[in-house]
C-alpha cells in the first residue's frame, strides 16, 4: 500500500509540474507575442525592414515592404513584390496596401482615371497613409485639381510635423519631374508657405530658373525670402546676366525698363535690394566692412580679405573711377584697393588703390577700359596685407564710374 500511495504522489507531484512548466511556457510564449505584436507596430511604418527581422511572415509586415517600394520606386513594381502583397492581403484583407498598388500602377501607366478610386479607397482604409497621400497629391497635380491637392497638402503637413523638409523636397522634386508646373504652380499658390520653402529649395539645389520664375507666378517675394538672391546669383552664373538684372529690379521692387550699366548705390546707402547689382558686403577676422556715411572699412592690414563687391553691366568702352577716401594709412606696404575683373573670365581690368587723407577726405581717380567679349564686370574693394600690422579706419564715399568715349 505505502508503494502504491508513494506512486499516486509521485504521479501527481508530475503532472502538477507539468501543468506548471506548460504555463510558463504559455505566458511566455504568449508575452513573446505581445512584445512581437508591440514590435510589429511600432517598427512597421517606420522601418519595416526591422519589422521582417522580428515578424517576417506577419502580412502586415509584407505589405509594408511593398508600401515602401512604391513610395521609393517611380516606375512599375516588380511582379514578386506585387505577388507578396497580394499573398499578404488574403490574411489582411481590410489593409490598404493592394489598392495602394493597384493605385501606383495605373497612375504610372498614365491611367489616371483609373488610379484615382483606387487610391481615394486606399486612403478611406487608412487616412493616415502618407503613400495613399502623396499619390494623390501628384495625380491632382497633374489633373490640375487645386482644391483637392490643397487638401492632400494639409493632412500631409499634419501627418508630417516633423518631416516638413522631406515633404517640400518631394514637392521640388515633383514640380521638376512634371511638364504641368502650371498645375502645381497653382496649388503652392495657395499655401505660400509652402511656395517659398519650395522655391527656396529649388534655388538651393539649381533648378531651372525658368521654372522658379513659373512657380513663383511673378508675385513679388517677401523681404525675409533668400530664394530671389539665389536665383539671380544663379541666372548670372549661367550668363543670362540681363535676365539676371531684370528680376533683381522686379524683387526689390524698381519699374522695370531701365537698361543696366550704371552703378547702382554710389552713396552706400542702406538700400531695400540683394546682392550681386548692389553692394554685397564681407566683414570677417581680416576686417569689416559697414554702411554709414559712406563705406566705413576697419582694417588692420595682416591678412587678404575683400569687403565689398557689385556687379556691374558696363557696356565696352573708356571709363573713369572716382572716389573719396578719408582715415588713416595702413600697415608698411598694405592697404585697400579697388579691382575691376570681368565675370566668367576673371580678366583683370584695373586695380586702383585707396589713398586716404587723415584730415579731409582724399580724392582718388583712375582710367580703366572694358573690351568687348566682357559683358559683366565685378567691381571689389579688397585688402592688401602688409610688412606689419596697423589698425586702419576708412571711410569710402562718393564712388562714381563715368564712362569717357568709345573704344
């Protein structure tokens, strides 16, 4: 008897531990589960290669994959990615993923009537689908659909607070790729926020002037955008140094109509209009370089520098620098000068140095030509460093170009 109630316990001891081991291994199975699910979630939209490290045969996790590769990819998507999706959704069959596709494909294949729906039901099973937007927003776009683009470009700001950049560099990107600048002309016309971060962009990443102009609708920008220096900066880079002039004058706001040539500024006045036609001023460790009461220079003469620049549209021919000058002399051998090169070249028209008078200011005057072949021309004040080191102050005023008579 003793044997047999000994076994009965020990059968029980058993089965109590086996019970035991099984729930552990369900909760943690279970707990396993829990965090893979968590995981899931949280890696799916933002990295979902991460995701199929943790959970590669959850559908969600594949069509992630595949929203992914439509938002990357601008042609049509390989077959294998397509069958992973469609494979994927039968476990998900609520997921956005395969009308997103669907969607992509026609709008790439220039059927846009019919990626439209299939997009707009995309977006209804998930309005938070940045993908379902951004489709929508491009096929707006081109149908010229302002209102609703407008639409897609809110929620997309909403959705994005944080990656306003990447949306404005997708819009540039966007109004580049498409012969409707038009169409997206008028839907960043609605937002000028957005217009100038876009145009902004752009002008940083030389884009085509004419499409920024396009873009910009021939409004007149605010005084705080950077984007009309860029542009001007860079229609004279290419050449186009009258087209140049005749935006800055339209950006800062003069009639148009008058022919370039003369020297804009001589009085070093504190005027409402960017660089390169009026004075771009440099100050730096070598010296600075300030408006008032003319061009106010400190320069202790140790090190190279250039504290002023403008670039000029003189036509060829003889012409006469002139100016006053009153501070102090520079260090044994430095000092400030004027140089005239041409734009492009380089070629070095003339360098007329600054001499100053302590007492009351110093006229200072020389002859230069401009040959033909030199359409643009910079005019700098540079430093010349010296044998020691001084603490020059100078003030320029009355700078005058006067052409004399014709080569």
């Amino acid at each position: 008897m003793p044997n047999g109630v000994e076994a009965s316990a020990g059968a029980r001891i058993r089965h109590d531990i086996l019970k035991l081991v099984l729930a552990i291994v369900a909760a943690v199975l279970l707990a396993w589960l829990v965090v893979r699910s968590a995981a899931v979630n949280a890696l799916v939209e933002s990295d979902p290669a991460a995701a199929a490290l943790v959970a590669p045969n959850d559908p969600r996790v594949a069509l992630a994959l595949t929203d992914a590769i439509v938002r990357q990819e601008r042609g049509a998507v390989a077959q294998a990615t397509v069958d992973s999706a469609l494979a994927a959704s039968l476990r998900a069959p609520l997921h956005e993923t395969p009308f997103l596709l669907a969607g992509a494909s026609a709008l790439r294949g220039g059927m846009g009537e019919q990626a439209e729906p299939l997009l707009v039901e995309a977006r209804e099973r998930n309005p938070r689908s940045r993908t379902a937007r951004f489709l929508l927003l491009e096929h707006y776009v081109r149908n010229g659909q302002a209102k609703e683009a407008a639409g897609e470009m809110a929620v997309l700001t909403r959705l994005m607070p944080d990656a306003r950049p990447l949306l404005i560099a997708g819009l540039a990107r966007f109004a580049e790729s498409t012969p409707e600048s038009a169409a997206i002309a008028q839907v960043l016309e609605g937002d000028p926020a957005a217009q100038s971060a876009v145009l902004e962009h752009l002008a940083a990443t030389g884009a085509s002037p004419d499409l920024i102009l396009g873009l910009s609708r021939g409004k007149r920008p605010g005084p705080e955008a950077k984007w009309p220096d860029v542009l001007v900066a860079a229609l004279a880079e290419r050449g186009d140094v009258e087209q140049a002039y005749a935006q800055w004058r339209r950006f800062a706001g003069f009639p148009a109509g008058r022919a370039p040539g003369d020297l804009f500024n001589p009085g070093f006045e504190d005027l409402p209009a960017g660089p390169p036609f009026n004075w771009h001023l440099v100050s730096g460790e070598a010296g600075s370089a300030q408006l008032g009461n003319g061009l106010r220079i400190a320069y202790p003469g140790d090190a190279r520098a250039e504290f002023a620049e403008q670039l000029l549209l003189l036509p060829s021919g003889s012409y006469t620098l002139s100016f006053e000058a009153k501070g102090e002399a520079g260090a044994a051998g430095s000092g400030l000068a004027w140089t005239l090169t041409c734009q492009g070249s380089n070629a070095r028209l003339t360098t007329i140095a600054v001499k100053p008078s302590a007492v009351i200011p110093q006229s200072n005057n020389g002859a230069f030509a401009v040959p033909a072949g030199c359409p643009a021309q910079w005019i700098r004040l540079v430093g010349r460093p010296g044998r020691g080191v001084g603490t020059p102050n100078i003030a320029i005023t009355d700078l005058s170009i006067e052409q004399a008579d014709s080569l």
